[in-house]
C-alpha cells in the first residue's frame, strides 16, 4: 500500500464484544419492539465501549496496544447484565444499559483510561456509562417491551477496534482472565 492512500489516523475505541449468539437475541428482542424511529445498529456492530479514542495517529497505535497490554484484570472473566433499556436523547440513541455496573468493570475502564493517559487522545474525559447502542437517531420514547431486557454480556477478553466505513474490525485483544 503507497503511503498517499495509507491513512495517518485510524477512528479507534476499546470495547467488549459481544458473542454471535447474543448478538442475534438482542436483535431478535430488538425486532419485537417494532421501532419507528432511528436507524437501528447492525447486529455485527453489537459492543459495550468501554473507552473511545476517536482519530488516532496509525504511528501510535503499537504503543496503544502496549499500554492496554500493561492492564491488569480480576483475572476472571466480565459479567455485564443488559437489563435497562433507555434512551439517551441528547446523543439520539436507543440503548441497553446495566441497572448497576459490575466494579470489575469500573476497575477495567479506570485502570484503561489510567494506562492511556500519556497519549493524551481526548480533550474533554467523558463520563463512563456503559452501554450497548440498538439504534442511532432516535428520537422517541422508552418503547414498550412484552419481554424486559436481560442479557448477560460474557466477556473473556477486551478489544481494541477500528471504525471504518460502519464496520467494526477487532486490531488486537487482550484477555480478562481465565475462560
């Protein structure tokens, strides 16, 4: 690849991805909710960010993955019930959201965002709200469900990944702990 179509930045966030078969329940539960607002997130894009980078220089992104490699985890694996189902009408989004984040994952994120501070990647910390995105522009109430939400997004690694062209492609992966 020549260096004038190579990008010099790559759009990147950590996350927790979620396993093809939770992936396609939650669209099933999703579908049975019949929205008529927003765009709703392809089932492939399914994830709980736990830190979004945004631009980042493709020259930075080994020493990246080195500082998310010098994370220590619980050495367990990550439970992360989806059990809320809100909307976020500032930023225009339909989401599933823990009634109550487990502390290995507060830890996880403060221990990421502690390990990422020298790269100085965002102006403004935002507050951690983990959340798992069902649709994009979405400017109506809580819809109703028959079923309430409650999925338990397992994870046993977390990832970095890039945004490109609405897809969602894992770069590296490090383990929480023991499967």
């Amino acid at each position: 690849m020549s260096d004038e179509t190579r990008e010099p930045f790559k759009r990147l966030f950590f996350a927790l991805d979620c396993a093809p078969a939770q992936r396609k329940a939650i669209a099933q539960w999703r579908g049975a909710l019949q929205l008529r607002s927003g765009r709703p997130v392809p089932a492939d894009n399914f994830h709980l960010t736990l830190k979004f980078l945004g631009s980042v220089d493709t020259a930075q992104i080994a020493d990246v993955c080195t500082a998310a490699g010098s994370v220590r985890t619980s050495g367990e694996r990550l439970t992360v019930v989806l059990d809320r189902l809100e909307v976020w009408r500032r930023a225009g989004v339909l989401v599933l959201a823990p009634e109550q984040a487990p502390p290995a994952l507060l830890r996880l994120v403060y221990d990421l965002e502690q390990a990422l501070l020298p790269f100085a990647l965002e102006d403004a910390p935002r507050e951690f709200r983990p959340h798992l995105t069902l649709a994009r522009d979405y400017r109506a109430p809580v819809p109703e469900s028959v079923t309430p939400p409650e999925f338990f997004l397992r994870a046993e690694r977390f990832t970095l990944f890039e945004s490109h062209k609405g897809k969602y492609v894992a770069l590296a992966s490090w383990p929480l702990g023991t499967a």
